[in-house]
C-alpha cells in the first residue's frame, strides 16, 4: 500500500502529513503512560511492533498475479488499543522509507494515514462490534484484522484516486481504477492475516495467562 | 478443538493460500507476480502522463539482493523480538506455576 516516494502532489503530501500529525501525537503519549503503568510494557509494545515488522516484510503473491504485503496493524491496534499502534506501524514505514526505497519521507504522512491511522482505528472498532454482537473472539479478531488490512488499501485507492483525477470521470473513476489494482490482491493476504493474527493471539494466550489488561486474551481461538 | 490443532490449521491456511494463488493464471502484461506498489505507479503514468514524481528516495539498495537482505533483516528482527517476548512470558509463566 505504499504510495512511492514523491508520487503524491506537494499540497497532498503536506496535508496528509498534517492530518496524521495529531494521532500520532496522542499515540506518542498513550505510549509513555502505557510504559509507565505497565511492568514489561515494552516487551508488549515490542512483540506488536515486531509482528507488524515481519507481515510487512513478507511480500506475498496472491490470485491476480501480483504480489503485496500484509500490514501486521491489527494485533497491536486491538491488544494495546488503536493509538500506541498508530506509532508503531509508522516506525515501519519510516524504516521501509529510509533503508528499502519502500514508500517515501514525501508519502510517510499519507501511508501513515491509511495503514497505522485507519488500519488501527478499524480493527480496534470492528473487534470491539464484533464482541458486542457476540461474536466468538477468534472470529472478531480474525475479521478486525483482515478488515483493517483491506480497509487500508482502500484508503490508498482514494488517496491516488484525489491526487490523480481522471480526466473522465474525476476522483471516483481514478479511485475505482485503484481500487481495482489494490482490493482484489489484498482480498486473500487479509484473509491470511487474519488467520495469522489469530494465531499469534493463541500463543499469546497460552504462554501470558489470563492477562486482565487484555480481554481479548480470554477467549481468543 | 485443542488450540494446537487449531494453530496447525491456521498457519496451514495461510501457506495454503499463497500456494493457491501461484496457480492462477499470470496476467497478460507485466512481471508475473510483480508488486501491485508498481502497478499503481504504472496507472499514474497513465491517468497523468506528464507527472513527475518530485522527490526520491534518499537511498537505494543498490541491488536486488542488497533489497532481499535488507527485507531479511526486517523480517527477522520483528520475528526476533516477537518470540523473545513470547519465550520470556512461557518461562515465567512455567516458574510461577512451580513456585506455586
């Protein structure tokens, strides 16, 4: 999902890098007050970061024919709550930015936006719906994080698609022909994160206990 | 179902997955099994075809494997990390249990 270095337009990039500015603020506080009141609370904050650091890394073919990477936003986003994750996915960013030519310091506002902001908001949200409907925890998980993953492609759709109108069309058109390159290779590498994701939860599980601070460590499956 | 079993059938399906997708046809243009990050800039050039991107990266790997190693140590450094935290909570978890 990354937007390549300088392939968004000077305003577009400076006002994504605004819009994120404040979340990631408020992720850098949540952070300190998390490290504060948690004894081995960066032991956490490592174990998500390290799983976003690998699901990024691995790039994955999927049924069109094209590969792409998974995002690694939704443990994070749904164990710790959406906004230390927003920092964390950013650190992945910076370092795919600055060490593998992998989206950009230009684009690092907007990718930030898609993947860290929305990506954690929506699988914090829909895990927290899912429970609320009474959905078993590894299904809400499962679907938190597959969601949060694809949402975060659809994001990108519409940050090229506002960036590169079409000349027929506008936006909307510009953004479905995005969404087209993006969503559908993204349909099964969410389904695996998702699979993933409730996997790792299992582990957690297994080897922390019944943790209080973490709801969806009771009934994960 | 025994969580063991369980996470032998999760992490089966997603090896499962890529493998499936390896088997669908190739598109007709473009490197088979390219990244779509690369599709999408391919779609700029068409939508706008005087755009220029205005700032590159600052560095880049030199080579394809210099890419691969670079990856490698990402991957493995998240994995690093992860398991560490995962091996520390087992074993405190195993000496609480016998202190118990």
């Amino acid at each position: 999902m990354h937007i390549m270095e300088g392939y968004l337009p000077v305003k577009h990039a400076i006002g994504w890098s605004i819009a994120s500015a404040p979340f990631l603020g408020l992720g850098l506080h949540r952070i300190s007050r998390w490290t504060r009141d948690n004894p081995s609370g960066k032991l956490f904050l490592g174990a998500c970061a390290g799983f976003a650091f690998v699901l990024s890394a691995l790039k994955i073919p999927s049924v069109t024919g094209s590969c792409s990477h998974p995002t690694g936003i939704g443990l994070g986003a749904v164990l710790l709550g959406p906004f230390p994750m927003m920092v964390l996915g950013t650190i992945v960013l910076l370092f795919q930015a600055l060490f593998l030519a992998h989206g950009g310091l230009t684009t690092l506002g907007a990718n930030a936006f898609s993947m860290c902001i929305v990506g954690s908001f929506l699988a914090w949200g829909v895990n927290r719906t899912a429970i609320g409907l009474r959905v078993p925890q590894g299904g809400a998980l499962f679907m938190a994080a597959a969601l949060s993953d694809l949402g975060t492609y659809m994001v990108t759709s519409f940050q090229l698609g506002l960036a590169f109108p079409s000349v027929q069309g506008g936006v909307l058109a510009s953004t479905a022909k995005f969404f087209v390159i993006f969503v559908p290779t993204q349909l099964p590498l969410a389904i695996s994160e998702g699979l993933l994701t409730v996997f790792v939860v299992n582990l957690l599980r297994s080897h922390l206990g019944n943790d209080k601070r973490f709801p969806v460590l009771n009934g994960a499956s | 179902m025994e969580t063991k079993t369980k996470n032998i059938l999760l992490v089966g399906g997603t090896v499962a997955m890529s493998v499936f997708a390896l088997a669908f046809p190739r598109p007709a243009t473009g490197e088979p099994f390219g990244g779509s990050d690369d599709q999408a800039c391919a779609a700029i050039a068409e939508i706008d075809p005087g755009y220029k991107p205005w700032f590159s990266s600052l560095w880049e790997p030199p080579s394809g494997e210099i890419e691969s190693l670079i990856f490698g140590l990402q991957a493995a450094s998240g994995a690093g990390v992860l398991c560490y935290a995962l091996g520390f909570w087992r074993g405190r978890r195993r000496t609480e249990g016998e202190n118990a």
